[in-house]
C-alpha cells in the first residue's frame, strides 16, 4: 500500500512546522515526526491541501474531528514519550496523534469507540508501517490488560477524571488530559508512589467529548509489526 505525498505537501508542510516552533513547540524530535508524516493522508480525500496543514480541526470519519496540529504538538510535548515507553491513548481517531507517538518510538496502546475509525486508523498505521496496539471499546475503562502505563494521552475531552485510568498509571507516571464539558482545561497529572496525583493545568481547549459504554474493550486487538 502506497501514499501520495507531493512536493506541494511537503511545502505545506514545513510552513506548518514554522508556525509550530513559533508557538513555542520546541522539541526537535516532535518537529521532525510531524515534517515526516504526512497529515493530509488520514484525513478524507476531498480534504483541500492548502487547508490541510493550516492549524485547523478538520472533520474526519463517525462524526470526529482530526485535532489542530498545534493541540497535537502540545500535547505530545507535555506527555514527552521517549523510546520504548508504554503509552496508552484514549481515542485513537483517524490514527494521526498514534502514529506521532509511534513513530516517536514509544509502544503504544490506543483505544477508540467508534469502530469505522478503529478501521480506518489501521489502514492509516499500515501505509507507514508503524507499530501499535489498536484497541475497539471503551476508552474511560482504559486497557488494564497492559497496564500500567508509564504514560496516558488522552485526545478528547473527559467531563471528569476516571478514576481507573490513574489506577492503570505507573508510578511516577504522567497523564495528559483534556478536563471539562463545554471547554477543557488542558491537565497534566502526575501519579506519586503513595497513589496521590499532582496535577497541573496548562490552558485551555475544544475536543469532541469523551464517550463510554462499550462493552468489548479487551476485544479486537490490532498489532502490526515492523
């Protein structure tokens, strides 16, 4: 399987990487990944190119969006995974946001609830031939199977914090969440050795809101191998 990734997309693309350090996104390693993906091929193909790289949400399958790049940037700049860290992600979507921390080298869990996008995003994984573990259910639940995580990402917006998802957290792990209703108070939380959590909140964002009740969360697990 193949992808068109002209030269006009990679301009694009590095005008959007542009934009991305001059809001203070400073981790080369994130810059690099996201200059190598190619954002426009997990969108849908009547996706304009010239929009595609601006720092806008754009819809994608089941009625989802595709995050702003900026809020992509940010949040894998504050979760910071590193090589062969376990990360689990809740709400894989069009598969962009995994494929970044794959490509980061992290090992990465990700749960979706909507299963055309489960779908969609292992194609999307295939076409680079990037690693990871696509999960279809229930993402307030998370994956204790495979806990604990050393780092949680969480890519919609949870109207509280689950209580589970800490418990799957390791210690001295690190947890990015979007907290709220309406709007989301991006939050950082930190899990001690005694259990008690840290958190931090580092402004605010708009996500699509964090769903439940699926019932097969432990089912229909997707591993691709290098």
């Amino acid at each position: 399987m193949t992808y068109i990734d002209t030269y006009k997309h990679k301009g694009l693309r590095r005008k959007m990487i542009e934009r991305l350090k001059a809001r203070g996104i400073n981790d080369n390693r994130i810059l690099q990944v996201m200059d190598e993906i190619p954002r426009h091929v997990f969108l849908q193909e009547d996706a304009v190119p010239e929009h595609v790289y601006e720092d806008k949400a754009f819809p994608i399958w089941a009625g989802q969006t595709i995050s702003h790049p900026y809020t992509v940037a940010f949040q894998t700049l504050l979760l910071n995974p590193q090589k062969g860290e376990k990360v689990l992600e809740i709400g894989t979507g069009c598969g962009y946001q995994t494929a970044i921390l794959a490509k980061l080298g992290a090992k990465v869990y990700s749960i979706e609830r909507q299963r055309e996008l489960n779908e969609k995003a292992k194609y999307h994984l295939s076409l680079f031939n990037l690693s990871a573990r696509l999960v279809y259910g229930d993402g307030f639940k998370g994956l204790p199977a495979h806990a604990p995580y050393q780092k949680i990402l969480v890519t919609c917006g949870a109207p509280y914090l689950p209580e589970e998802l800490i418990n799957q957290l390791d210690i001295n792990g690190l947890m990015v969440i979007p907290i709220g209703e309406k709007e989301q108070i991006m939050t950082v939380i930190i899990k001690n050795a005694d259990g008690s959590i840290v958190k931090e909140e580092v402004g605010k964002f708009s996500f699509v809101p964090m769903l439940q009740e699926k019932q097969d969360i432990n089912q229909k697990i997707f591993f691709k191998k290098t």
